[in-house]
C-alpha cells in the first residue's frame, strides 16, 4: 500500500527554508490489535534482485541528510550528477534521466521539489529495465512516497525563509485519524505560503570580423518574482481482508507574479528599454486511487487510477519604449504596450496495472500495463496598445492537443544461484498525438520495443563484491509541446499592425516546435564491478556506453514563415543524426570507524567521472552530447560527534567550464560551476531538533557566452548572471 499525503505541483516554486519551528501534539498510537500497515519494499526489492544495479536512499539516510527536498538530497549522492541547469541525472546526462513517482510518471507536481516527509526512499537505476520502462537512457530516478501508517496525530509546522535578500513565509498542518474497531483511516492536510526572489544581470555583445572587433550593444536587466501558493490534500485508506485500498484527492492553487526591466543601447544610438510585468496561475485538482491484494495463487496484484485536471493562466504586459539618436542630435521615439493573455485546460487520466508472482526455481516474474491520456486547450489572446494585435493572426489563438500512450511490460528477475542474479525483461510502448493548430491537423506516432538483460555475479570468497553488465535498448521520447507548431515570435524582432514582420536577424530567432519529431534510439552498455572494502565502505568502478540514433536537437535556419511576408530566422527541435557517449564513474563511500573501531564516526563520500561524446553528423570542435562534461567530481563529508548530539555535513561539487555547439550557426559556453553547502543537525533531546542548511556558500556568478557564424563575421554575446546564498534554519519538535 503507497499512501501519502499529496502536495500538489509548484509548491515547488519555495526556495530554501530561513527559519522552520515545527510544533505538534503527542501522537497517539493506535490501540493494540489495530493493524499497521508496513511495507518494507526496498529491503525485499534487494534481497530477490541484485542483477539491475538498484541504489536506495533509504528513511535513515534521508533523516540523516538534514535537508528539505528531494533536489537537496540527489545533490548529496554520488551516483548523481546535477547539471548547470540545476537538473539532476544519471550518468552527467540530465536530459536522458527518467523521473517516477512511486513507478509511474508524475503529474501536477515538481517532484524535485517534494518535501522528505513525504518520501520513503529514492530508487536509482543506472540502465533501462521494463518495469520502470523504455524511456531512460541514462536510467531512472524513482522517488516511492511514504506508506500510510494508522495513527491520532496532529502537526503543523511554520517556515521563514531567505534568498539572499528576498524573505519568505510557508506554514503546514496534518491531522491523522484512525479507530481500533474500523478498517478506515484518514490523513488531511492544509499547506501556504509565499517567497520572493531577486536576480539582475548584463550583457554585452560584439562583431568581431576581419575589420577589427566591433560593439553592438550593452544591456542590464533586473527581476523580482514573487510566489503565493495554497494546498489541501486528503488521503481515505480502507483495509481489506487481503490488501488495501487508498483514495487521496487533493486541490492546490499557485500564483506567481514577476516585474523585469530591461535597457539596450546599441552603438548606434538605438536605445530599447522595456518594463514588463506578469502574473500566472495554476489550479489543478487530482483524484488518484491505489488498490493493492496479495493472494496466494495469484500473487501480488496492484491497480492504480489518476483523473487529474489542471487550468493554467497567464497575464503578461510589456511597455516598450524606443528611440534612436541621429548625428545630429536629434532623437526619434516611439513606445508601445503589448499585452498577452493565455488560458490552458489540461485533463489528465491515467491506467496502470502490476501484477507480482514469485515463482519456483528462483524466478520472480512481474507484468503491467499502462494507459495514460491527455487533452490540451491552449488559448492566447495578442493585443497591441489596447487593440486586438492583427499582426500576429498567424500564429494562431487556439490549439487542440490529444496524447494517447500505452505501454505494456514483463520481466523476470531470476536468481539462478546465491551468488548469480539475472534480469530479463521487454518493454512496448505505444503513442499517439494529434493536434489542430491554425496551419492545420497534425499528427505524430511512434512505437518502441525495449528489451533490457541484466546479469550479476558476486564473488564466492567476498559475496558483498561483484561484476554487473546491463545491456537494453532505450529511447527518449519528444516533449509534448515540442510536437507543436505553436510558433513564438522574438520580442526583439517585434511585428506591428502597420508594418508586419520584417526580417529578423540571426539572434533574435523566433522559435517552433517541430510536429515531425521522433524519438532518440539508444543501444546502452554498462559494465560496472562493485568492491568492499571493510564494514558499510565500498568502491564502484563503471563504464558505460550509449550509441545514440536520432540525437535532437535544435536547428537554426532562415525560412519562409505564415506570419511574415519575408524569411525569418526561427529555431526549432529536429533529429540531428547519430551520436556516441563513452564514459568512466569511480564512486566511493568510506566508513573510517570501518578501520578502526575508536576512530571518529567520519565518512567521506564522492563520484569522479569522465565522459567523452560526439555528435557524427556535426562538424567539431565542440560537437558534443548536450549535458555531458568531460569530467566531473563530487565530494561529501558527514562527522558525528562522539561527545555531542550533533551531525555535520560539507558537501562540493566541481563541473568545469565547456563549450557546446547548439547547431551549425551557433555556440555556447557556460562558465565552471563550484558548489559548496554546509549542513548542521542538533539534536537538543528526543523531542527537539535543530538543523542548519547553508547552501550556494561560494554564490558564483555565472558567465555565459553565445557565438553566432555570420557572413558580416562572428557574433558574440556575453553574460553575467547573478546569484545569492541560500540560508534555511529548521526547528523540529514533538511537544
């Protein structure tokens, strides 16, 4: 049974914690001869299957960790790299990682974003087997929510927070109810609160030909966000005679407001200054249900059904002011206020069914299906100093998107001997997607067949040792909205009722999805031997391989478009042809009380990768997979203190500067990222706790470079964003 409590989608949006007091009444147990449902999945998970490579983040490490979210904790583990984008991956490829919740994909809600009371552990899986499915090339990240447990318990808990300057306020309360004499049980929870952010940065940019090095322009910007967000869940568990059953609606409302401002000036005298303000928000509603019964002939039977329904609006308003200073002085001005509404309604249904069976000679067989539909409304309205925008009537205002997948699996984890495990499985997945643009009907579909092997093999003279090899075929599927036209034109290349769209230049490109898209295919190799060392220490050396099919990416190109009478540069996705990603992981987690017995409780852990990748149908240099580095390194200390209660944690993280060619005209450099954080946990007495979090200590900024290949010569803009450090103080007690 997987009850949980549900926070829905962008609760996500709160940054860090400044100050957390947590206060609750005396939990309650429940009487004697009440049931208590307890699942110990991962202990069971591991002892039937070592063949997938399986890592699990287990409850005790999680409590132990001191942080708040999901994304906080990955940062912690070796085995996972977070990218330049803050996105977190297996194997240094964000873009490849599959996400899951409680095996299935997620919805309404930014699971890196979950808080660890919610989450029971975290399974990583480096390779593609068919139950998690066929679309993780470099793996997949499973994040199982804590099962129910029947209990009279009420908490509530109050969060300040800080952003470097900007503050921020989250409160929480859950009551659980059960009785002795029913089988029923329940969980309601109530979640708000609210957060600010503060950014600016600048950029300058250049023309550098066989003339000399030529400035174009400077430019500033400064953003304020600020974010409002509400949340009632509930959770209704029956017991049954041979299982459970679980029903946990919940309803959230997001709001998040933004004002940005932003001045250019050209050397030629042009000056663009724009201030823009927007409001967006988000209402779903979410009815999930969980049926679980185990029966002795049948084995072990799950069936999952989500109806979820999400509106989405959005509010932007831009006043663009614009004025160009000739030789002589004089200066010409125009400005124009350009306002764009935006409403979506997403409906979301979901079908999964799990059947489990252990079977005679060591064999542990699993089959599912999965049925998953969506329905999308996107409506944008375009106005123009207060009248309709007859300028972009091509682009169209209303789009009708229907996605229609549908997988079925079947594995078998075998454990031919106590010392050799095999895992074998097949994977179909099906999808269909049809849309209705203003340029007409589209339809997109694709079926994949995955079949994965897994073999493991431990050492007779030390069984905590051993060799894995995996080998599957896995895929990455397009973004739904990436199968759209759904065209969006530049702000910097604006059009007017009176002029149309005039050209465009080569970076200010308007952008497109691509209804064309097909999925990358990928045959994946991983070879990986696993060494103990003394008590929990150990060693992990892989290598890995993904010969990729069908690397997308992004095209630049100056095409005919329906929205101007002239070409214009647009950038959209495409299959850019095949691609090679080679690379070297050593892990390491290191006890020192392994050694010796009076040593201080000190544990070092780290990752050290190397990678190298090239995409064949590129010319170089730089014509690398996207996301993946040439190297990378974390590293982790966790000190318990002998004579105190309290728990320290450093943890750095190093990803070195690198260019990347985005497509033929264009590419980009980001600079080196060092992270540095800093963790504190107090325990004060069975009943209190006080854990501080110092994140983004160093508070880099972040250097950023674009190059353009042109025919007047090489176009290059740079950039500097700020950033700021993140405090959370946490008070937990139990009154």
């Amino acid at each position: 049974m997987t009850g949980v409590k549900v926070v829905p989608a962008l609760a996500g949006v709160l940054g860090l914690s400044f100050v957390s007091v947590a206060y609750a009444q005396t939990a309650v147990p429940a009487p004697s001869g009440t049931q208590q449902v307890v699942v110990n999945a991962a202990q069971d998970e591991a002892s039937r299957d070592f063949a997938a490579a399986k890592i699990i983040i287990g409850r005790k490490q999680i409590v132990d960790s001191g942080v708040q979210n999901v994304n906080e904790l990955l940062k912690k583990e070796p085995a996972v790299t977070i990218g330049k984008d803050g996105k977190p991956g297996l194997l240094g490829l964000p873009g490849y990682t599959q996400i899951l919740v409680n095996g299935l994909p997620p919805s309404g809600r930014d699971v890196m974003s979950l808080d660890l009371s919610e989450v029971e552990r975290i399974e990583i899986s480096k390779s593609t087997t068919a139950e998690n499915g066929p679309f993780s090339i470099a793996g997949t990240i499973n994040v199982v929510l804590r099962q129910h447990v029947r209990q009279q318990q009420q908490t509530a808990s109050l969060q300040m927070r800080a952003d470097g300057a900007s503050p921020g306020l989250n409160g929480s309360w859950t009551l659980s109810q059960s009785e002795a004499a029913s089988p029923f049980s329940s969980t309601l929870n109530l979640t708000a609160g609210q957060s600010e952010r503060r950014s600016s940065g600048n950029e300058q940019q250049v023309l550098s030909n066989g003339s000399g090095v030529l400035p174009q322009y400077q430019a500033q910007r400064t953003r304020w966000d600020r974010n409002q967000y509400v949340s009632l869940s509930t959770e209704m568990v029956l017991q049954l005679e041979h299982g459970s059953a679980s029903f946990k609606p919940n309803f959230g409302h997001v709001q998040t407001w933004n004002d940005k401002e932003e001045a250019r000036q050209w050397q030629n005298g042009r000056h663009w200054q724009v201030q823009g303000q927007a409001s967006s928000g988000l209402s779903g509603l979410m009815l999930p249900l969980n049926w679980q019964r185990e029966d002795e002939d049948w084995g072990e039977s799950e069936f999952n059904l989500r109806w979820s329904r999400n509106v989405i609006s959005n509010e932007q308003r831009r006043l663009e002011q614009e004025s160009i200073t000739s030789n002589n002085g004089s200066n010409n001005g125009s400005s124009a206020l350009r306002e764009q509404s935006a409403q979506e309604i997403n409906y979301d249904w979901l079908l999964s069914l799990t059947q489990r069976k252990t079977l005679r000679g060591g064999h542990r067989l699993r089959a599912g299906l999965e049925l998953q539909q969506n329905h999308r409304e996107p409506v944008t309205l375009y106005r123009l100093n207060g009248l309709p925008d007859t300028s972009l009537v091509a682009l169209g205002s209303q789009i009708s998107q229907w996605t229609q997948k549908r997988r079925v699996f079947v594995q078998d984890d075998w454990r031919v001997s106590p010392l050799l495990a095999l895992n074998a499985g097949v994977s179909l997945a099906d999808q269909l997607s049809e849309a209705q643009e203003v340029s007409g009907a589209s339809q997109s579909r694709y079926r994949v067949l995955s079949p994965s092997l897994h073999l493991a093999k431990k050492l007779e003279h030390d069984p905590k040792s051993q060799f894995r090899i995996s080998l599957a075929r896995s895929f990455r599927e397009p973004d739904a909205d990436a199968l759209l036209l759904k065209p969006s034109v530049n702000p910097l290349a604006a059009c007017t009722p009176a002029s149309g769209c005039a050209g465009n230049s080569i970076d200010t490109a308007d952008s497109s999805g691509n209804p064309a898209l097909r999925p990358e295919r990928a045959l994946a190799l991983n070879v990986s031997y696993e060494q103990h060392l003394k008590g929990d220490s150990k060693l992990t050396l892989e290598a890995y391989q993904r010969q990729i099919h069908g690397k997308t990416g992004t095209e630049l190109l100056l095409l005919p478009v329906a929205w101007a009478n002239v070409p214009r540069w647009v950038q959209r996705p495409a299959n850019l042809g095949d691609a090679d990603v080679t690379g070297v992981n050593l892990d390491w987690r290191l006890g020192l009380k392994d050694w010796q017995a009076d040593a201080p409780k000190l544990e070092v852990r780290g990752n050290l990768g190397w990678a190298r990748s090239e995409l064949k149908d590129w010319p170089g240099p730089d014509n690398r997979v996207d996301g993946s580095l040439p190297w990378r390194a974390k590293l982790g200390l966790s000190y318990n203190a002998a004579s105190l209660p309290l728990r320290l944690d450093l943890d750095a993280s190093w990803l070195p500067g690198d260019w990347l060619r985005n497509n033929l005209s264009r590419t980009t450099y980001t600079s080196h990222q060092t992270s540095l954080a800093m963790t504190a946990a107090w325990t004060v007495n069975r009943n209190a706790k006080l854990v501080l979090n110092l994140d983004n200590l160093l508070a880099q900024d972040r250097t950023g470079i674009s190059r353009y290949q042109t025919s007047a010569g090489t176009l290059e803009t740079r950039s500097l964003s700020s950033s700021h450090l993140r405090l959370s103080l946490r008070g937990e007690f139990r009154l």
